[in-house]
C-alpha cells in the first residue's frame, strides 16, 4: 500500500505528521512526502522542515493525504500539482486533505458537487470550488475524505484505517498511538470556543494568514 | 521563550510535532529540535526525519519536551543526555515528557517521588526510577508534566501553554489548530478499548518495541 502525502513550502506540520503517524501503521505500508519542487521542504512555523519526494516518484497512490498550510492560495494555480492530484485520483482509493488542502482539491476540480470541509476560515471559501461546505471534523463523499484544521488530520487517518481495514485495526492503532483526547478547554471549534476567543484567533489568522480565499476571490460590490 | 524538543534516531514524529505546533504559537517563541547526535534525525516510522540541533545550543530552555519514541531504552545510559537535561530542568519553567520520554526524565532522575505517566506499555516502568506511575493523559507534578503516548503531547502542549499564558490564550491556540477531537472509536485507552484489542496491541508492542523497560530490569525469580 502506497500513500502519499503531499507538502509545500509553507505546509503546517501537524497536517502532514498526524496522518503520517497513523498511516504509517497500515499493514505493508510506505508512506511518502512529495511536492512539486521536492527535497526539503519547511513548514509554516520555523525550525521544522520534512524531505519530500518528487510527485512523479508516486504516481498511483493507494492513499493521496493534502496538507494544509499558510500558503496553500498561492498552489491554487499550480498546474503540475493540480495535474498530479487528479491522475492520482482516477486510482486512488482514498483521496485525502487536511485543513486548507481542501482548496487544492477544490482547484484540481475533485470537490464539484461534494459535501467538503476544511479550516473554519476557509470554510465558506468550499464553494468558489463547486463544493458545499460541511462544518464537521471529518467528511466523506465517495472516494473524498476531508478534514477540519491541522490536527483533524488523526481523525481522518483514522477513519481511512477503519475503512481499508475494519473497526478492530483503526482501535489497536489508536490505543497504539493513545488517541485519548483531553485538552485543558473545549475551546476546538467555533462553535465550542468563547465568542471572545473566536474573535481574536480571526484576528490573528487575518493577520497572519491573510484574508480568507473567498474574501479575496468575490468581486467588491 | 526558548523551548527544546529533545529527539534521538527512533524518536516518534507525532511525540515530537504535537508539542511543536502548539508551543510554536506561544508569543516570542523559538522552538528548537536537539539531539545528543545532531543532524538530521530519524523518526521510528521510515520516511520522517527532522533536522535537530546540538544540544549545548541550548542549553537554558523555558520549556524542555522529551519525544518518546522506539528506541528510547537505548539512551537510558546516556550520561551526556542526561547531564543536559538535569541541567535544563534547573532553569527551565516546564520540563516535560511525552510517550517513553518520561523514562529519560525518570533515568535522569528528575520523576524521583514524584507522579507521572507515559505510554500505557511502559507505566509500571516508572516505579524504577522513584516515580509513583499514573495512568492520566496528562501529570503535573512540580515543574514537571509527563504526558500518555503519542498524540497525548498535544494536549500536555496545551496546559503547558495554559500555565504560561492563561485560558483564553490556550482556548485560542486550541481553535486554531482546530482540537476538536472526534475518533471514529473510543478505544485510545487501556481503559476504553476492547479487551482483545489491548491483547493484540500488547503483542504488535512487544514484537514491534520490544520488553518493557520493567520486563527488562526485574531481576528473574
């Protein structure tokens, strides 16, 4: 079993390695980082970066993971990457993102007509790309898998485990890994968090991400 | 803030990019990887590895995280390891473990009387070293906090950026990472999982990680 996980300039390390670590654990499973310009490749946040292969080195994945990152707008036109995704899905058996990745399925066109989701700020962004966005932690529409924000990443995985191989494997690896979750807060998602505590987190991601797909893609009135 | 994220060849990826995403969103953050060997360092799943520093680059750290990991047995004699970390742990605020990480803390000698956890195979390994094992996701004892396996690093991150920033900035974290966990199962705990899970899970651990550090160092009767 091939899966590939694909990184850029700019992706966020939790995207990439929460997948990485339960799917690593699939049954004779070799799981790759790939990008369009491979070798090493830093992630959103300084002092992490991951060697990615070249696309081409996989190109009939049995699993395609998207990461998500602060730069993700800036792949949305890139033709070798939205190429490469749509070849891999003709045979893929999970096609895959986390957080922002989602738009990179939405630009290779693999989100017309779907339910979809990604990171609460980009959420409404789903529909530029044919999509109608789900604010839920993991959605599937056919062979489709997206998730929510950067550490929805495990869920998902986890739910790929539990579809390739059944409710007891998708347990053992997440006793495996002790998927036990208790944060200090139930503060995760918009819904959840303090009205407050919304405000100022889109106030920093405004700042530090930048306005949101659909902000910058709809005509001023 | 300087914080440290000890790894070793055989490092777990997740034990170690867990705490990195959510402490890299502290305010005035430096987060580093070091390693007795620096350079770049391979996780126990093939195709990770992370760059990391020398350890003496950093040698008075806010927040120390030791990654557990496949390996980390190996190290429990390390004395330049160990020497760094109980230097660390003099100045630091947080001295903190994730998975078999707590083992180091424990050899080093900083769990001595004091409660902690680690990953479920090995919790009864911390009585050989002074420490009273708990099985919480997260153990604060002193400037200590020990974390469960794996994945529990994210929220060990969290407290930790409870502690030195308060709520509303740990609930903003949290949102912005989207920590909203919803696993397909609710078997990531000893307590949680089926029975014949925890049983085919043991042996996958001692095929795959080997006896535990309990196992190893009780003398035969």
């Amino acid at each position: 079993m091939d899966v590939a996980i694909l990184v850029y300039d700019g992706f966020t390390a939790l995207d990439a390695t929460g997948p990485f670590e339960v799917l690593s654990r699939l049954p004779d499973v070799r799981v790759r980082f790939v990008a369009g310009t491979p070798g090493m490749t830093p992630a959103d946040q300084p002092g992490f970066a991951l060697e990615a292969a070249p696309l081409e080195s996989m190109d009939r994945p049995d699993v395609v993971v998207v990461a998500g990152g602060s730069t993700t707008q800036r792949l949305l036109g890139d033709d070798a990457l939205l190429t490469w995704l749509r070849r891999a899905h003709e045979t893929s058996r999970w096609t895959t993102s986390v957080c922002t990745g989602s738009l990179l399925l939405g630009a290779a066109g693999l989100l017309e007509g779907r339910r979809a989701t990604t990171h609460w700020y980009e959420l409404e962004s789903l529909r530029g790309f044919g999509a109608e966005p789900v604010s839920e932690r993991v959605v599937e529409d056919g062979r489709i898998m997206t998730a929510a924000g950067v550490s929805s990443g495990i869920d998902m995985a986890l739910h790929v485990v539990d579809r390739l191989e059944g409710a007891a494997y998708a347990q053992a690896v997440q006793l495996g890994i002790e998927y036990d979750p208790q944060p200090p807060h139930d503060a995760g998602s918009v819904g959840k968090a303090p009205v407050e505590v919304v405000r100022l987190m889109t106030d920093v991601m405004r700042r530090s991400y930048g306005p949101s797909w659909a902000e910058l893609t709809t005509p001023a009135t």
